[in-house]
C-alpha cells in the first residue's frame, strides 16, 4: 500500500512539472581545459521536455493511485 502511495505521489510531481516549467531543466559545470593551475570551466544548460499531454496523463494517473482505494484479496 506504501508504495502506490509514493508511486501516486511521484506521478503527481512529474504531472505539475510537465504542466507548469514544461520539463525538467538542470545546470552541470564541466571542465574543458585542465592544464596545471589553469583550468576552464562551462555550463552546460540541458531540458528534458515533457509534452503536456504526458503531464496530464501522469497527474490523472497519480491522483487516481491516491484516492481510489486497492482492490482487496478474499
């Protein structure tokens, strides 16, 4: 049962960032040049983009895991 809930929780999250920023987005430093005491460094900018129709879906699907109840076994 815990992990439909963090399973309902992760779609969730994923859904409200595919909505609101339009993917995911992240900064990395890197070293070009290295040479002795000399070194240059640049930032790499990179997306993941998520189509708003995945966002929906994932939200949907989350909301769904949280409020509808499991299936009980007799």
């Amino acid at each position: 049962m815990r992990t439909r809930q963090l399973v309902g929780a992760i779609l969730i999250v994923i859904g409200l960032v595919s909505l609101l920023m339009g993917g995911i987005s992240w900064t990395r430093n890197r070293t070009v040049v290295d040479i002795g005491p000399i070194k240059a460094q640049a930032e790499e900018h990179k997306t993941l983009p998520i189509p708003p129709v995945i966002g929906a879906l994932a939200l949907i699907g989350g909301v769904v895991l949280l409020v509808v109840p499991s299936r009980r076994r007799i």
